[in-house]
C-alpha cells in the first residue's frame, strides 16, 4: 500500500528553520530549541544569516546555502518577508512549509492579500502549507516538535488538531498531566492550504492514531469534513469543541483565524450524522477522548456508580439522566450479595454509597459485584484519589508524629493505590467502561498516577464523568447503527 503524501509531513528527514535564534524567548528560539531537545530524528538546518551556530548545530546564512532538497522548512519570519522565502524554498524543492509567523488572513484585507500571495506561490512549486499563524505540530514518530510552549510531550494514541494554537497546547499540557499520550498533533492556523479534513483522512489509515480530538473554529469545507469524518467515525472515536456558538463567539472566532462560523444548531445535527461527538466544554474534551481512546464501549446505557459519599451519588445521577443514561436498580440478588460484604448502613441501591469505607476487600468486591450483574454496562466509580489531601494536611497542620502519619498512609493512600490497580485490571476482565473521578486535588495521589500511567484519567468532577461515559455510550450506539468497526 502506497505511503499518504502526509507521511512526509508527520516523518520528514530533514528540516530548514528559517527565523531560528539563539536570543532567550524570540519565537525562533522556542521553537527551535524544542525541536533540539524532543531528540528529532532527522537532518537539522537552522537558518540565520546573524548567527553561526545553535545548541551546537552548524547555522547557515539562507536556505540556499543548504544546498540539497529539503523535506519541511519551519518560517519563524515577519509576514511580509515569506513570500520571497517561499520562493527560495520552491529552488530546493521544499515538499511542506510549517508557517509560523502570524499577520495574514486573521488581521485584515492586507493580510489576506499577503495571504493569497503565499498560497499562489506554494501551489505553484508545489509545496503543501500548514498554516500560516500556526504554533507548529507534533509527531511522536519521528521525535518532532515545533512547538512554541516546552510541553514534556508524551506519545500515545491521540491526534489532535486544532484552530487555536495556545487552546490547543494548553489541552495537551492537561491531557499529559493526567497521564494521555500524542500520536500527532497539528495547529492548523489559517488553513490557506491544508486544511483539517486533509489531516482526518490521514488519520483513517494511521496505525499510530486511535481517537481524534478537534478544536474549530469555524470548519472550512464543511462538506468534505463530514465526508471523510463519516468514514473515519466508522473506525476510530472523534471528538470536536466547536466554538463559535453564540454572535459574540463568530465574531471573535473571525477576528482569530478569520474563520467562517455557520448556525450552531446545523453542526450539532452534521455531528450527530457523521458520528463525531461533540464536548460541550474546553477541558471537558479532554475528558472524552481520554474514555474513547482507553476505555470499551458499553454494550447500553445501564450505569452503576460507586460513591464514597451520597451526595457526589445524587449529582451523578442527575448528570447521567441529563445525557440519557439510565441509572438502573439494584437487582435484587446483586442487593443480597452485597449485604454479605458491606457495611449494614450501606445504600442499598443504586448509586451504590460505601459510606466511605477503608476497607480494600470490601471495594473490590462491590466493584466486581457491579461489574458481573447483566444489568450494569459501566461504572462510575467517585471518590478516588483523594485521600493523599489527608495526609498533606497531617504532615504539614497537625500534631500527629511521623508513625502515625505513616499508619495513616498505609490506611487511606495504600489503600487506595491498591483500589486503583483493581480496577485497572476490572476493565479488561469484564470487558465495561470504569469512568473515574475524584471530588479532591489528586496531584499528590499515588492512586491517580497508577491510573493515569495506564491511561485512565482522573476526571475531576461527576457532572464531567457523566458526560464522558454518556459520550462512549453514544459511541457504541453509533457503531452500532453504522455498522462500524468494534475496537
């Protein structure tokens, strides 16, 4: 099977950056220097007629001086100088142009004469453009990042693309945060050229990438996007946050990457046909794809949840009734089975509260409970993680001596990293979705780190699980009605 044109893109064997600096935060020089230090894999040639040489690389006046054909060029120049630059580069045969620099078509009538101009001239010779006003890509294949933020990118199964540069590495700093992994990342920029529905047809044959996370603006080629998004759904998750929903939101969303916004309510309905799942919140897109893209899919709606506390039991439901799943009853064999176990003032029904009980065993055993009844196709489970805010409290407000502090990590957070290890092993023995959340800061918690180094991410709020177990719901019955392929 013949390689996808983009493979150069995501893989090139030798990249130009024209703008490249040695001056402490100049565009150049983050851009620049993440490249150095993400270990790319290819031949470096960064271009700077001021500089003689970067982080121990060689610097060459211009992209002649380069003098052999080039696979990608990085311009991190002022707008008006890129079409002479592009020129230079159609001489070396330059196949893909990442534009950098801003000032184009978002600011205006100049802009988008200057605009034009650098897509004749890329046509023209042939060079493919991303951008311009992009914050650059990544590509876990070949160790290439040109990115702007130093992000510690970690590889993984997600493709990302976004409209917004700065939103878009913001949500990959959270994902990485919480334990997801990047197989390709791309901010589009202005899309004078490649445009997203080119990077989704990609997407539908890469082996690296198995769910898509979207932020758009305004979708240019409306048509052709659900085409290809119908095909892609099929066989991998994509979740999109379209914003622009409101008069206030077109405006700036015209003003940012000159995007063009039509009625809210007809994307709502061209999502729903082409499968793609849409997030109604920034981070709450996070969420989902992070379901997607390592949980299974329920087999229905049925959902049990498992609370250390009633009232986080409540607003769960309250959610899962928003997003039509169903919060079913106990039956009640799965009732005389948990009375064997559980504390005698437990819930008896579903939510399922444990009244906060410390007891691993008797956890585990209500998780498994749950997840063998028929009746059950997923589990919320609510409360994880967030027994590390005691002992940070003890250790630094109290009066308690270090034993004891000790007894009581092995009572609260050995306890709950042992929980989160069980239920790691519960989703792939049963074959159901385990959506976890806490209802306290995990960033201490040894349990959310076990959870997220296999990928399980900590959502923190059950309005948001709620909403992340609905979308794989939603996903299933989509495959379903499709006749798409199960992962």
């Amino acid at each position: 099977m013949p390689k996808h044109a983009l493979d150069v893109l995501f893989n090139p064997r030798s990249i130009a950056v024209i703008g490249a600096s040695s001056q402490l935060m100049k565009w150049g020089f983050l851009v620049f220097h993440n490249m150095v230090r993400g270990g790319y894999k290819g031949r470096l040639y960064p271009i700077n007629p001021k500089e003689k040489e970067i982080f121990g690389i060689k610097v060459y006046p211009n992209i002649k001086a380069v003098g052999r054909e080039l696979d990608m060029v990085v311009v991190i120049v002022p707008a008006p100088v890129v079409p002479q630059t592009l020129r230079e580069c159609a001489e070396l045969g330059v196949k893909y142009a990442v534009i950098i620099s801003g000032g184009f078509g978002e600011t205006g009538i100049d802009g988008k004469n200057l605009q034009e101009e650098v897509l004749e001239i890329a046509r023209s010779s042939g060079i493919r453009v991303v951008g311009p006003n992009t914050m650059g890509m990544y590509s876990s294949t070949s160790n290439l990042s040109l990115l702007m933020p130093p992000i510690p990118l970690r590889p993984g199964n997600i493709g990302f693309l976004s409209e917004s540069g700065n939103l878009g590495t913001t949500m990959m700093q959270s994902a990485i945060i919480n334990g997801l992994g990047f197989s390709r990342y791309v901010s589009v920029g202005n899309q004078a050229d490649l445009k997203i529905y080119e990077f989704l047809e990609y997407f539908i044959d890469d082996k690296e990438t198995e769910a898509i996370l979207i932020y758009a603006e305004g979708l240019q080629e409306g048509r052709e996007f659900l085409d290809i998004a119908k095909r892609l759904t099929r066989r991998k998750p994509v979740v999109i946050y379209k914003s622009g929903r409101t008069e206030a939101g077109k405006k700036a969303a015209a003003s940012h990457v000159g995007a063009m916004a039509g009625s809210d309510h007809v994307y709502d309905a061209a999502f729903r046909q082409a499968g793609v799942i849409r997030a109604n919140h920034s981070f709450e897109m996070v969420d989902i794809v992070s379901a997607l893209s390592r949980q299974p899919l329920p087999k229905g709606r049925r959902i049990g949840i498992l609370t250390y506390g009633g009232g986080w039991g409540v607003i769960a439901s309250d959610f899962c009734g928003m997003y039509n799943l169903e919060v079913p009853p106990l039956p009640p064999e799965v009732i005389r089975e948990m009375n064997k176990f559980m504390p005698p003032h437990w819930s008896k029904g579903n939510p399922i509260d444990t009244v906060g009980t410390l007891d691993v065993n008797i956890f585990r055993r209500a998780v498994e409970t749950v997840l063998e009844c028929d009746e059950i196709d997923g589990l919320l489970v609510l409360g994880i993680g967030g027994y590390s805010f005691f002992i940070h409290y003890y250790r630094n407000f109290s009066l308690l001596t270090n034993h004891q502090l000790s007894q009581m990590k092995t009572l609260l957070c050995d306890v709950e990293a042992q929980i989160a290890k069980d239920l790691i092993k519960f989703i792939d023995k049963y074959n159901k979705p385990i959506v976890v959340t806490s209802i306290a800061d995990v960033v201490m918690s040894e349990a959310a780190r076990i959870l997220e180094d296999s990928g399980i991410m900590n959502i923190p709020s059950p309005e948001r699980a709620a909403k992340a177990m609905a979308s794989l719901a939603d996903y299933g019955e989509y495959l379903r009605k499709s006749g798409g392929k199960k992962r």
